[in-house]
C-alpha cells in the first residue's frame, strides 16, 4: 500500500531531479557562454596580429621596391656614363702629354651650349653639354684635347716639333690630293716659342700690336706650338678660293684635320678666316667637329681671348 507521504516523496524526488537536471544546463550554457567569448577574444586578437604584420609586410615589400628602384637608376646612369665614354673620341693629344710629369694638375668642368648641327633642323634646339678641363704640366685639355689659343697658352718649354702623327696624317692627305691633281705641301708646320716671338715681333712693328693680334699669335699661344698644326701652301689671302683651298676644305676632315679659323667664327675662335691653317685632330674627332658646324672652341665650350686686350 503505498501512502499519501510516500508518494509526496517519489514526487518531491522527481522534482529535485528535474531541478538537477535545469541546474546542470544552466552550467552548461554559462560554460558553453563562456567558451564562446574566450573563442571570440582569441580570435579577435589574431586578426589585429595579422593585420599587423600585413602592414610591416607591406612596409617591408615598399623598402624593398624603393630599394630596387635606386638600384636600377644607378646601374642606368653607369651604363650610360660608359656609353658616353665609349663614344668619346680617343684623343691623341693625350699621347703627347708626358705621363710620367702628371705633377701639376688642375680639373674644372664647364656647361656650354653647344647647337646640334645644321644639317637637323628640327632638332636645333640648344643641348647642355658638361667638358672637362684639365691642366697638365702647365698645357690645357680640354675633353682630353691640347688646347692653345688666346686664353689658355703653351708653356715656353713645350717643344714637342711636328708630331709624328700629324706629319703622317698630312703625307696621306697630301697623296690623296695628288691623285686629283692638287699639290698640297707644308709651308709652316711647328714653331717653337721662340720662333714665334721672333714672327710676333715683326708684325707688332709692321702693324702695330691691336692688327697683328688680329693674325698672329703672341709667344706661347700660336696652336702651331702644340705640333698638331700646319699651314698648308699659301698662308694669305691668295690661298682663298683657290682649287688647293677648296679641296683642302672639302677633304681635310677625311685625314683627321679641321680648318681650325672658319669664316664667320673670328669672334669665337680669336683669330681671322685662315683656309690654309689646319689642326690634326684624328679623324672621328675631326669628322664629328666639322658636322656640328662649330668652330673648336665652340665645340668645346671655350673662348679665346688675351686677360689684356
Ligand atoms: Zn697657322
């Protein structure tokens, strides 16, 4: 027989079961809650650390880039400062300077501008070029070329007679014009300081000093003492027009020799129209130089004129 208490009992039993049972779940949730939102922190963290270390990814590849940028410009500039090198004419006036006596020397660069030659019209506009100045042993070179005209002259012991090169190069001209029929030979090749203070001298008391300066060089200036000049044939006015003077203009270059005083530069190169005066160069240079349609001291971005005149 079961009672009334006793079933009050099976009853209230269920019920603390029941109650169990809603306790547990409640424990459960709360721990499930919990686990939630630790899951959530940890996560949220991981995301602030990526986006961390995709900024200094980024920042790093930016270094990187910045890096290879500058790189690549500067074995640019190095490839091109060899090509210009390269395409430099080899100057064989520097073969003359005495290596050994490079004691004395002094380097300047100067900006010229110099016009692109004649024969491109549409690209005449005016170019910057940068020239090397050096001074060696008292001599100027200009871009590696012996320089001596108004304002940069020779000291009075550079001696060095007709280059031999000069001599050659004049013999081979002189056979080419042979075989046209024109007698070309030297009738002023290398003076010395003293030989061209003695020709200065006479042509100051003949004319007066402002005139002779107008054709003649003092001593120590005159290109004829570097031995890279010759006057050919007649050095006078009869010279102009002739055949000689004509074929000598034409084909000079040719043989490595410019016509060192053109006609319509005597403001530039100092001295008046000379078709008989002419400067070995080598013939790239030479080639170059009369292809521009400047006179030497253009070219190289020069002037030509005494501290006192
Ligand atoms: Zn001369």
């Amino acid at each position: 027989m079961v009672t009334e208490r006793e079933n009050f009992v099976t009853f209230w039993r269920e019920c603390e079961l029941e109650r169990e049972e809603g306790l547990l779940k409640i424990i459960g949730a709360q721990s499930m809650y919990q686990d939630h939102n630790n899951y959530s922190r940890v996560r949220r963290r991981s995301r602030k650390e990526r986006l961390f270390f995709a900024r200094v990814k980024a920042v790093f590849c930016m270094i990187l880039f910045a890096f290879a940028v500058v790189i690549c410009v500067k074995v640019a500039q190095q490839i091109k400062a060899g090509t210009q090198i390269e395409a430099h004419e080899p100057d064989p006036r520097q073969a003359a300077a005495p290596q050994a006596n490079v004691s004395k020397t002094t380097t300047t660069t100067s900006t010229t501008a110099a016009t692109e030659p004649p024969k491109n019209e549409s690209s005449s506009e005016e170019k910057k070029e940068e020239h090397k100045m050096e001074v060696i042993d008292g001599i100027t070179y200009v871009d590696g070329i012996m320089i001596a005209n108004k304002s940069y002259p020779l000291p009075e012991s550079y001696d060095p007679g007709l280059l031999p090169e000069t001599e050659k190069a004049f013999n081979k001209m002189a056979e080419a014009a042979a075989q046209d029929g024109i007698y070309l030979f030297i009738s002023s090749g290398y003076r010395s300081h003293f030989t061209q203070a003695q020709i200065y001298q006479e042509y100051v008391e003949r004319d007066g000093k402002k005139a002779a300066d107008t054709y003649s060089s003092r001593p120590g200036y005159s290109e004829h003492q570097t031995g890279y000049t010759i006057d050919v044939n007649d050095p006078s006015d009869a010279f102009r027009g002739t055949q000689e003077a004509k074929w000598l203009a034409e084909h000079c270059s040719d043989y490595g020799f410019i016509i060192r005083y053109p006609e319509g530069k005597e403001d530039k190169t100092g001295y008046e129209y000379e078709p008989w005066h002419i400067r070995y160069l080598g013939k790239k240079l030479a080639k170059k130089v009369e292809a521009s349609g400047l006179c030497l001291e253009e070219y190289l971005g020069i002037d030509s004129e005494y501290k006192d005149k």
